[in-house]
C-alpha cells in the first residue's frame, strides 16, 4: 500500500466486499485503502478523523445498498455508504455504557474496535468486541448499544455469528471462548461441551 508520508502502513484489516467486489484494508496510522483488484490501492479514509483502524466489516442493506464500516483505535465507529468515497462517525459508540473504562493494558493504553460483525439476518443489528471494553450490540445500526460482558473478562478479542443459527454467538476473549444461543444475554464456555 505505497503512501506518503507512510510507503508502507502496516495492515490491521482487510475484507473483500462482494457487491463491488472490492478489496478494503484498515492500516496503523494511515486509515483505510480501497483496490479494485488488490494489486493497486488508494486512499479511501475522507471522513475518517481517526486513522488507525483496526477492523472492516459489510452489510447488505434494504434495497441492496451497503454499508462499510471501520472501528478505530481509540475506539470508534465509522460507516461509509459510498463503498468507501466518505466515512461518517457512528456517534452512538460515543455513549455506550462503561465507555469511560475501555482501555488497551499497553500503550498508547487505548481501546480499540477488535471485530465487527453484523447480524446475517438483520443489517441493522451490530455487534463489537472492544479490547478492552467488552461486548456491545445494538439492534439500531449503531444510534444505542447494550454490553454484553456480564460475568466475563472484558477483554473482547473476536465475536462469530453463527450464518444460519439465529442467536448464536461465539466469543474468543484473552482467557476463554463462550456461545451464547440467545444473541448474547447468556453465556456459557466452551470448554464446558462435549
């Protein structure tokens, strides 16, 4: 990803968009790149007031639209509805509950957006794992978020949603992987299965 004042930004994340077809990478410290074929790459991070950028997901919205997004270290959201030309901050990340507590053990002792992974069955349903922060969901595309760490480590590194189970979450932290079958409210560990 050759870019001044950065030739070579190193790469947190990146995703394949299918509708466009496009490649997107989230980088440290240079925001997020947009290729046509992942061979030549562009700046694609107006909008983006924080440039390092830890996770990209898609959602296929009503209409057939999508929707990009990119979670940022410190942790935030954004959203882009022109596959990437413009991002616009989630601002409801702003208010969840237990915000003032997200903090990374090491420096810079930031939290940061470690996954996002949105609901196959409704576009508008998102879910976060914040290291460290926790679980968040929230069911209106970002304006409120619920926490669902009760009674677990906070130090949420990746959630799965099961593609055709409704409800089924799984959830890798730094000291346990969980399932939860009811979208989040009840966990138990994995290692607890047989």
């Amino acid at each position: 990803l050759p870019v001044a004042p950065h030739p070579d930004p190193p790469v947190c994340a990146l995703r394949r968009e299918p509708v466009s077809g496009n490649f997107y990478a989230g980088t440290h410290d240079a925001g997020v790149f947009v290729s046509p074929d992942g061979r030549h790459w562009q700046a694609a991070s107006t909008g983006l007031d924080i440039t390092n950028v830890f996770s990209l997901a898609s959602a296929r919205r009503p209409g057939g639209k999508v929707r990009l997004y990119a979670g940022t270290e410190p942790a935030a959201l954004f959203q882009s509805d022109d596959f990437g030309s413009t991002w616009a901050r989630v601002t409801g990340l702003d208010s969840a509950p237990g915000r003032d507590t997200w903090m990374f053990p090491a420096p810079p002792f930031l939290g940061h957006v470690k996954t996002i992974a949105v609901n196959p069955f409704d576009a508008d349903h998102l879910y976060l794992a914040v290291e460290q922060g926790g679980l968040y969901s929230s069911t209106d595309a970002g304006r409120t978020w619920t926490d669902h760490t009760a009674g677990m480590p906070n130090d949420a590194h990746r959630v799965l949603l099961h593609p055709t189970r409704r409800g089924r979450l799984y959830l890798a932290n730094g000291f346990f992987f969980n399932r939860s079958d009811d979208g989040g409210h009840t966990w138990f560990e994995m290692k607890d299965q047989t």
